[in-house]
C-alpha cells in the first residue's frame, strides 16, 4: 500500500538529515535542562532589605523582649512546602543604600520594623490599642514586588498574631489543589514545555513536506497515481512518532532532573498526539506557501512565535474571557490549540486530574487540531498537488 511506502519514505527522510532532526528532539529536553538551571535553588527566593531599628522593651520580671529581631527571625523563616526558604534577609543601612539595591534589583522589598514595635505589642498585650508603623516599599514595577510584600506582609500579620493580643475575625485555611502545594517553580513550568518541545515540530512538519516541493519527489509521486490521503496519512504518522520521541526524551530529562507527574500518562500521551495533528496541520499550511526548505523554514518562524507567545507555553496569559460557554471562559488563545494542551497537561500532571477531567479540554483540543489539520492538508493539496 503506498501509505505504508509514503510512510517509510518519510521516515528515511528524517534520518537523512539527522542535524534537523537532532535539533528538533533535542530543544524539548534543553529547556527542561536550562529551567533546572534557573531553578536550581529550588523555587524563587525573594531577597528583603530589613531594618530593625526597634530598642526592645523591658518586661516585667526584668527580661527583654525583642520583637524586632523575633520578626526579622519569622521572616527569614519563611519558607516553601520543601523547606527551601521563601524569603532572604538582608540587613539594611539606610534608605540611599536601600534604593540603589531595589533600584539594581539586588533586592525586591524594604521594610523597617519602628523603634516602638515591642512597646506597642506590649501595650496591646495588656489591652491597649496597637499603635506602630512599619514601613515598607520598592520598586512597583518589578514583577517579584507584590508577591514578595504579600509574604512579607501577611508573616508580619501572622507574627503579630503569635504575640497573642489579638485574633482575626476570620480565619483562613489554604488547602491546595492536587499536587500544586509542593511543585516547585521548576516542576510548574514543565507542562508547558511539554507543549513546546510538540510546538517546535512546526519546523520539522514544514521543511519535510517542503522537501518534497522543492525535489520534485512530489510530481513523481503523483505520477504514480499516489492520492493526498496517502501522502498527508504516510508523512502525518512519520511526524507524529517523531514529536512523542521528543516529548518522551522531554519527559526522561524532566524525571531525571526530578520532576513526576501526579496524573494517568496515558491521557498526558493523548493530549500530545492530538496537540501534535494541530502542529502538523500548521507545518502543511506553511509548506502549502513553500517552494523551498528555506521558505518554509522562515516562514515557520510566525506560527512557532504564534503558538509558543499565545498559548501559555513558556508566559503565562491574562485571564481576558470574551464569553463563556457551558460555565468556562472563552478568550482569542482558546482558539490556538497549543492552549488546551497547555492547560489540561498542567491538570494532568500538576492536579492528578485524570481522563474526565479534562473532556473540555481534550474536546476542544481535537476539534481545533482537526481544524488546523484540514485547512493545512486542502491549502496543501490545492497549492501544491495540482498538476503543474
């Protein structure tokens, strides 16, 4: 059957040029490695400028009370689920020092613990109202800024809480979906290279067909009465076992380097072929617009930076809901299908979620790479298999 024989062909292909070939296994398992290597202290850890200028107090049998330094103590004792620490203390001087650290990004917050603080949690221990300033501050524009005055902020809270002169009126409990309490940043960022590691196969999809073009191979295979079935179906199974090598490869280095899915792989396994028709689809609709490997490869570069930017594969997106069907938000990324892979990977592999789980995700997923695959195998068929 010329499907099978297509199928050979575009297998021996590949290996034929091993450097495209190498390149696009590799990426995958590069980023993971190069991710480890930005995390590898574990998660981030926000540096904080602290000045304790609190004199302490004296208490009643003569002892000192210093709240000051017990708080700068809390706050370098924050800390992740793992035990790394989440907060890094630095001493600071003066506020001209301070701003040339913040301003350089040595560090991300400040905040000066008043001369009056242990004074006033006593005065509150004995009933009286808290009275006490804590100031603090940075660079508002620095992304790590709120989350780092959050932490900080709320430890304060909770320390303050501690000493025992007041309780909240409400009290909160964080209970955390699936595995997301203890995922490092590392581990949080591996779905989404899963889905670009697939992504990169825009490439290989593109300039495989568009070999084809520029060889001539593909008016000799049509003198041989060959239909599009049989070369999109011998060329699509060729490419899809390429791009799970690359995400097996992917996952190999990711479990090596530490990482483990909480979810069924199984259904991770389906996400990634289906993802791998839409990028497929995409490398037909570049190569329909190709008459050279290098066309297409230049070409490729638009959906690549399309899906890769837009998806939330390597940046998180803005949360811009257009309408809602059935109870979930619909945004312009929902139409790329890179995005529910990147969703329902993160489910699968982050929250333990499993097969009916994510049925939205996955519907969406295979109408749209469907979609994409059959727009790119007509504009395929309609620009280049006609008869010239």
């Amino acid at each position: 059957m010329r499907f099978w024989s297509i199928f050979r062909k575009a297998m021996i292909e590949q290996w034929r040029n091993p450097l495209i070939l190498i390149l696009s296994l590799i990426f995958g398992p590069f980023f993971v490695y190069l991710y480890s290597l930005f995390f590898s202290g574990g998660s981030t850890v926000y540096a904080v400028l602290v000045q304790n200028v609190d004199t302490g107090a004296e208490l009643a049998d003569g002892t000192r009370f210093e709240a000051g330094e017990e708080l700068v103590e809390a706050i370098a004792g924050v800390a992740y689920a793992d035990g790394s620490p989440m907060l890094r203390v630095k001493p600071m001087d003066d506020m001209d020092s301070a701003e040339a650290k913040l301003r350089d990004r040595e560090a991300i917050l400040y905040v000066v613990i008043p001369a009056d603080f242990s004074e006033a949690i006593l005065d509150a221990r004995e009933g009286g109202e808290l009275s006490t300033t804590i100031e603090f501050g940075g660079d508002l524009t620095n992304p790590y800024y709120m989350v780092a005055a959050i932490i900080t902020l709320n430890t304060v809270d909770l320390y303050i809480q501690d000493t025992g002169h007041y309780k909240p009126p409400i009290q909160y409990v964080e209970k955390p979906l699936g595995g997301s309490g203890t995922r490092s940043e590392f581990e949080v960022y591996i779905p989404g290279i899963f889905v670009f590691s697939i992504i990169l196969m825009v490439f290989q999809a593109s300039m495989t067909i568009a070999r084809e073009v520029e060889a001539g191979t593909l008016r000799r295979l049509q003198i041989t009465r060959m239909n599009a079935f049989e070369l999109m179906g011998g060329t699509t199974l060729s490419l899809i076992i390429t791009s799970l090598i690359s995400v097996a490869l992917t996952f190999l280095t990711a479990v090596l380097l530490g990482f483990e899915s909480h979810g069924p792989l199984w259904v991770a396994i389906l996400v990634c072929v289906i993802a791998s028709l839409s990028i497929i689809g995409a490398g037909l609709i570049v190569a329909a617009f190709s008459k050279t490997v290098s066309q297409a490869f230049i070409i490729s570069n638009f959906p690549l930076g399309l899906f890769m930017f837009l998806s939330g594969a390597v940046f998180p997106l803005p949360l811009d809901r257009l309408f809602t069907v059935a109870g979930h938000g619909v945004s312009l990324a929902d139409l790329l299908p890179a995005t529910h892979a990147v969703v329902a990977l993160s489910k699968i592999m982050t929250l333990g979620a499993g097969f009916t789980d994510v049925l939205w995700e996955l519907g969406w997923l295979t109408v749209l790479s469907v979609l994409f695959f059959a727009i790119g195998a007509w504009l395929f068929g309609w620009r280049q298999m006609r008869a010239g």
